[in-house]
C-alpha cells in the first residue's frame, strides 16, 4: 500500500510507458478516472484531536442521526448534538485540518 501522499492526483506527474501491458492498462484507468475523482486534501494531514476523539464524536453524530431517522428525536436534538461535539473536540478539529492545510499549501 502507498502512501497516500505519493499517490495523489498531480498536475505535474508524467506517465511513463511500459514494457508491461497491465502496468499501461492501470496508467489508462486511472487517467480515466481522474475527471471522477473526489480526493480528501486532509488526507495526508494530521490532527491530534481527531486521532484521539473521533471514533467518540462519530458515535456521537452516528446516534443522533439514527434516532432521528426512527422518528425518536426531532431535528432540534440532531442539531443539538452536533453542537455539542463541536464543543467536544469537532472544532478542534476542524481547526487543526485547517493549520495543517494551509502550512502544506503555501
């Protein structure tokens, strides 16, 4: 497996040909496959809170979610969950995501 850093899409990497015809097949595809492409720029990031806080904030929205779907919360208690793992460490996040991007990209 790659690092995700190294297999990102560029606008700048070369596509050589090769003397294995899989290898020029997988080149074509993933050619192909770039005008589909969603990448996650925050990907190759890191957030301290978020390895340590997310699975709990995901549960979290998870919960409130379901419970909204079966019609056991009102969109007000969605809502009201969401601000609470802001306060739990979502924004943290966000802000951390945000640091780490801006410090790569400039």
């Amino acid at each position: 497996m790659q690092p995700y850093s190294s297999s990102r899409l560029a606008e700048n990497a070369f596509t050589y040909k090769s003397s294995d015809p899989y290898v020029n097949l997988a080149n074509e595809m993933m050619e192909e496959s770039s005008q589909y492409a969603i990448t996650n720029p925050v990907q190759s990031l890191n957030s301290e809170t978020f390895n340590s806080q997310w699975a709990t904030i995901e549960q979290t929205i998870q919960d409130a979610y379901n419970n909204f779907m079966m019609g056991q919360a009102s969109m007000a208690d969605y809502e009201s969950a969401i601000e609470t793992v802001r306060s739990q460490g979502l924004d943290d996040i966000i802000s951390e995501y945000t640091e780490a991007y801006e410090k790569f990209n400039a």
